[in-house]
C-alpha cells in the first residue's frame, strides 16, 4: 500500500498565515471535543462494566477463600506428595515463592560496609539536564556535544478562535 502524503499547498501572504492558525484553532478545538466525547463514554462504560462485574468478582473472592480454606485444613491428607490437584474444571494448590523484604532504609548501606556490593543495583546515566550547565570545552571531553537547532512551531490563539465562534454563532 503506497503512503499518503498531503499536498501541503502553498501560503503566499501572512493573512493567509493567520488564516491557517485559525483553521488549526477550529481543528483543534473540534479535536478537543471528540476527545472529551470518547474519554466521558470510555469512563461511562468502565464504570457500567466494573459495576455488572461488583457481584460476579465478590462470588470469585469468596469461592476463591472457601477453596483456599479447604486447602489449608486438608493440606496434610491431599498435598503429601504433590503441591498441586488438578480436577476436570481447574487446579488448586501451594506454589512456593520467596521474596525479600527490607525492613529498613538502612540496607543498602549495610550491603555496602559488608563488602557485598553484587547485590545493589545501580542504574548510571547521564544526566542530560545537569550538563546544560557544563560548557562546550567539558562537553567535548565527556564525548558530548551542546546541538542547537531552531524547531518550527505553530500555535493556534484559542481564546481568538473561541471569541470568533462566539461572535458567529451570536
């Protein structure tokens, strides 16, 4: 499939500019309403869909607990040497897991006095905002360079294109 690529037309004059920044004044703003449109519809229907789904997760929760319950005080007698039943309609079991919990601000401080600095994380990068500050010379011995380049921009007065459709739709 070929790429669609817009005629971008020419604009000869600047009341032709001021023309274009209101038509994407216009645009925009009917882009802002379709937006606020779909995100009220998206909120309507999670909040429809969380609400017909209240009772079906509370009998999950709940079936889920009585399963687990009887899991627990049977544990001895239908886990002597395997940690999971399977049934015709699902599985049920004890799956081990481990997790660490520090307990303290303190532990990676403790992991450092003891040697033990395979076991801290460290995520090193540059930070480019800090090195606005450095000058071209120190930049160029970090092996980074200062780009300066001008950007186009367009920005639509919304408060003028709103006061124009006030004054047609009066």
């Amino acid at each position: 499939m070929a790429k669609y690529k817009p005629s971008t037309g020419r604009i000869e004059t600047i009341e032709e500019v001021n023309s274009a920044l209101k038509t994407i004044g216009l645009l925009e703003h009917e882009l802002d309403l379709i937006d606020a449109k779909s995100n009220k519809e998206i909120s309507a229907i999670k909040e429809k869909a969380a609400k017909d789904g209240e009772v079906k997760r509370k009998q999950i929760a709940e079936l889920a607990a009585k399963i687990g319950a009887f899991a627990e005080y049977n544990r001895d007698e239908l886990f002597i040497d395997k940690k999971t039943i399977e049934l015709t309609f699902g599985t049920f079991g004890f799956r081990k897991s481990t997790s660490i919990s520090i307990k303290t601000k303190t532990t990676v401080g403790l992991l450092e006095k003891l040697g033990l600095t395979d076991y801290i994380r460290l995520k090193k990068e540059a930070d480019k905002e800090k090195m606005a500050e450095l000058d071209d010379e120190t930049l160029a011995q970090v092996d980074a360079v200062r780009k300066v380049k001008d950007t186009f921009f367009c920005e639509a007065n919304k408060e003028e294109v709103n006061r124009d459709l006030l004054k047609s739709a009066g």
